[in-house]
C-alpha cells in the first residue's frame, strides 16, 4: 500500500470532505479524488462513502489506522535523522473519557508535549465508546472501560475513580422531604453527562428503583455536573475527590447507597513508536498516583 495513498484517504475522514483534504494537502480536488480511486483500485475495496461529512468503511478504517501509525514512524524516523526541521510535527490522537479529562489527564500530556515536538488532539468520549474512535483508527490510543485489548493494541490497567451519589440540600428539601426513598428517586430528577451515560441509572437500580424514565437533565460537562447538583438542578454520582470538600462545606449530601468505582485503561498501538511509548509511561505514572488501584 503507498503509503501517501493512505495518509490522503485519512485526510478525507478527518476533514470531512474531499475540497477540506485537498487543501490541508495543498491538492487540487481533483487531485486528490484521483489518488483516492487510484488505492481503492489496487485495494480492489471502496474506501470512503461519500457521505456529509465523508466518512470511511471499514475497509477505510484499516487504511486509515495504517495511515495514522505510518505518520508517527515516519516522524520518528525523520527527527532521529536530523530531518525534523524541514518535516511538519506529527499529531498524536487520543481518546479520553470526560472525567478523566477533567480531573488528571492533561498533567501527563502536558509533561510529554514538554519535551516532544508533537501536537496532541484529544477526543473527549464516554469511556464505554472510546474503544471505538481506537479500532476506527480515528486515534492511536485511549483511556477506556474496556480491558480486552483492541486487535493491535496493548492494554494497561490505569486505576479507579470512585463516585458517590450526591445532591443539594435544596434538591432533598424539593424531592425528598421524608427521607431518599426508592418512590422519591423514581420521581426526582437526576444529571447525566449524555443520552449514553448510564452510570445513575445503574446506581438508581442497584437501589431497587427500575424507572428508565425517570426524569433527566443532560450536563455534557464533568465540572458542570457538580455545579448542577451543588443548584439542585438534579442529583447525580460525583467524583469522590470533587465531593468531599463540598460534603464538608455543606453545599452537597451524600444520598447513601453503594459508591461505584469505575476501572480505566490504558489502551494503545503496539508498534513500537518511542512517541507512544513516551506518552504511555507518562500517561500510566500520573494514573498511579492520581487513580485508586483497580
């Protein structure tokens, strides 16, 4: 596969369209849209569905994944040759959950992007979904739920975090008065992150209560949740490190029942890219620290 053939067709699924590429290329349209069908030729398979925005099949997504691994080693390659100067830096992509995202991702990133001439793009994703920008080849690594390694990837436990079901003292005066009962939390509103988060509606069943429409406010923000709650907007599962000085301050309280840690991963291209490398190691040393052992 000719490599610059691949590196196009992932510059279509990343720009959307085709006129997008063939300017980040610095192309003609119909340059490109000839590079495009002469790989999907030798390939013998279509590659992109001309779509709004274009996206990839899944024979593209192999081409695309190929794409992206093909640029770091070429990167890599290039700087260790004293070419680095007349080459663009490289972009790693990754896939990062909301709350990690929010609470200890971006120190470990920021160290790596210290000392290694890269630009970083951060996909921000619910952590059961993650995975799917890492097998798309969207990305080339991602903090994810799921411990089954990915087909070319190496898998890293991370840690925990721990949430703990809370709400405002206005909420509990509002919703429930005689105390959090199974009938108050079928009626009360909670906060979700978005229509995938699940992770309420699995505390509210653990807690006896099976009401799938039960009211909801979607907050697609980590920090944001806990500032609804703290309005008494809805109640909703907080990191336990964001609860604790507003338990103790009086401006949240814990609802009881069970607190729900949810298990991370490190999930990554084992191809042997010292850049990847790089960010693994700093990504796994701040989890270590930052994360409760799974």
């Amino acid at each position: 596969m000719d490599p610059d053939l691949a590196v196009t067709v992932a510059a279509v699924v990343d720009e959307g369209t085709l006129d997008g590429a063939a300017r980040r290329l610095h192309l003609t349209p119909s340059a490109l849209s000839q590079r495009v069908k002469t790989l999907e030729e030798q390939l013998g398979q279509r590659l992109l569905v001309r779509s709004r925005p274009v996206r990839a099949t899944a024979a593209g997504e192999t081409v695309v994944r190929f794409a992206r691994r093909y640029e770091t080693l070429a990167h890599e390659a290039q700087h260790e040759l004293g070419l680095g100067g007349s080459t663009p830096r490289t972009r790693i992509a990754v896939a990062v959950n909301a709350d990690s995202l929010a609470a200890w991702f971006l120190e470990p990133v920021a160290r790596f992007a210290q000392t290694h001439d890269v630009e970083v793009e951060m996909h921000r994703h619910d952590q059961d979904r993650t995975v799917d920008l890492l097998e798309s080849g969207a990305v080339l690594a991602a903090v994810t739920s799921q411990s089954t390694p990915v087909a070319g990837c190496r898998s890293t436990p991370l840690g925990s975090m721990v949430f703990a079901a809370m709400a405002s003292p206005a909420w509990i005066d509002r919703w429930a008065p005689e105390g959090i009962t199974t009938d108050a939390l079928a009626r009360a509103p909670r906060i979700d992150y978005d229509r995938h988060d699940g992770l309420q509606l699995a505390w509210l069943r653990a807690q006896g209560v099976h009401s799938p429409d039960a009211p909801r406010h979607l907050v697609p923000s980590t920090h944001d949740i806990t500032r609804a709650v703290e309005l008494g907007l809805g109640w909703a599962l907080v990191p336990q490190t964001q609860a604790e000085p507003l338990v103790t301050s009086g401006r949240l309280v814990p609802l009881g029942g069970p607190e729900v840690p949810a298990a991370f991963f490190w999930q990554c291209w084992k191809g042997g890219s010292a850049l990847l490398d790089a960010l693994t190691q700093e990504v796994v040393a701040e989890a270590r620290v930052r994360l409760q052992p799974a």
